[in-house]
C-alpha cells in the first residue's frame, strides 16, 4: 500500500503540485482580500461614526444658533420697519411745529388735508395717478404696518410711498421734481413754492391717507 502511494504520487506530482499551488493561491486569496474588505468596511463606519456626529451638532448647535439669529433678523427687521413709520410721523409733526410745513399745500387744520394747489402739485406730478393706478398694492401695504387708528395710516401713507419710489412707474414723479425744484404757483407769476421728494411723497401720503380711510371708514374719527 505505502508503495503504491508514492508511486501515485511520482506518477502525479507535476499536477498535485500545481493544484497545491491553486489552492495556497486562492486560499492566500481568500485572506487577503477578506483583510481589505474588513479594512474598507472598518474606514466606512468611522466615515459613517464621523458624518453622525456632524450631524449631531449641526442639530445640536449650529440649528439653535441659526434660528436664533433668524429671529433676531426678524426682531431687528420689524424694529427697522417700526423707525421708519416713526420718523415719517415725526417728520409731518415737526414741520406742523416748526412752521415749516408749507401752508400752500397743507392745510393743517384737523385733519391735515391738501390746498387746491398742493392737488394741482398731486395731479400734475402724476402722483395721483401712480396712486390709483398701484392702490391696491399701496393699500395692503399699509395695512401690514398693523395700522389701527386714523393716525397711524397718516404716519404710514407717506413711508409707504417713499418705499415704493424706486419703482420703474415713480420716474416720471421724480423727473417732474427734477424740473420743477421751485413750482411756479401760477406761470405767470414769481411766487413759488419749493418741492423735493419729501414735500411729493407727504402730499401722495395725504391722497393716499384719505383713500384708505374710505375703505376703512371705522378708522376715522370724524
């Protein structure tokens, strides 16, 4: 028996060899790439422990912080918006006070309401017209200022217009201003009267004040 078993193997030992050789190669093989793969997946899980916890503090601390400062825009946005409705009310007031709101356009009388000439200003400027023609955009804006007295829209007509001058549709407004720095009470007199754009802008405030409190009759006192 011993015999017959290695003259098996001297009859076959190029081909035992060679499969001995396949089979060291596979299994080497085998080992190796099942090390890589455990590798691969070992840097894929850090990778994955790593994004979690970014994740965890993107949700953690950078979203608190973010939506903190997302109110606070909000705050400072809403404070902006309150100066400015303000300071045009302190505007109209000061000039009733100091004397210097031009009795020729205003009659300031309560309520404040335009002369015949600061309507003939209104109309020949195209302010009355920009008005009715954007009254429902004017409108809406007003009442997002949470307006709730006849006052308020008085002190807000006139930012809303200001806010609003940028529009492709106020150019001819300002280049009525542009030629018309000192306005000719009558052409062919001297008497003149000063206009700019925050004399045009409280006379549209006025048109405009006193078309909102049309819609909104509960609001006027008188």
């Amino acid at each position: 028996m011993p015999d017959s078993i290695v003259d098996f193997f001297i009859k076959h030992w190029p081909k035992l060899t060679i499969g001995l050789f396949v089979v060291i190669v596979i299994v080497w093989g085998t080992v190796y790439m099942t090390k890589k793969i455990l590798h691969w997946m070992g840097r894929v899980n850090e990778a994955h422990n790593k994004c979690d916890a970014v994740d965890n503090r993107i949700d953690n601390i950078v979203m608190p912080k973010l939506n903190g400062m997302d109110n606070t825009l909000n705050t400072l946005s809403t404070t902006v918006t309150a100066f400015g409705t303000n300071l045009n009310g302190l505007i109209i007031y000061l000039k009733g006070k100091d004397g210097n709101m031009d009795t020729s356009l205003f009659r300031t009388q309560s309520p404040t309401q335009l002369t015949s000439l600061g309507e003939q200003i209104l109309s020949e400027a195209g302010g009355k017209d920009f008005v009715d023609n954007n009254l429902e955009i004017l409108l809406d804006e007003i009442s997002k200022n949470n307006v709730k007295t006849a006052l308020d829209v008085q002190t807000t007509a006139p930012m809303v217009i200001s806010n609003i001058s940028n529009d492709d549709k106020f150019t001819s407004i300002k280049d009525f201003l542009y030629k018309n720095p000192q306005y000719k009470v009558k052409p062919e007199e001297e008497s003149v009267v000063s206009l700019d754009m925050n004399v045009i802008t409280n006379i549209m405030g006025i048109y405009l004040r006193n078309k909102y409190l049309e819609r909104h009759p509960e609001l006027d006192p008188s």
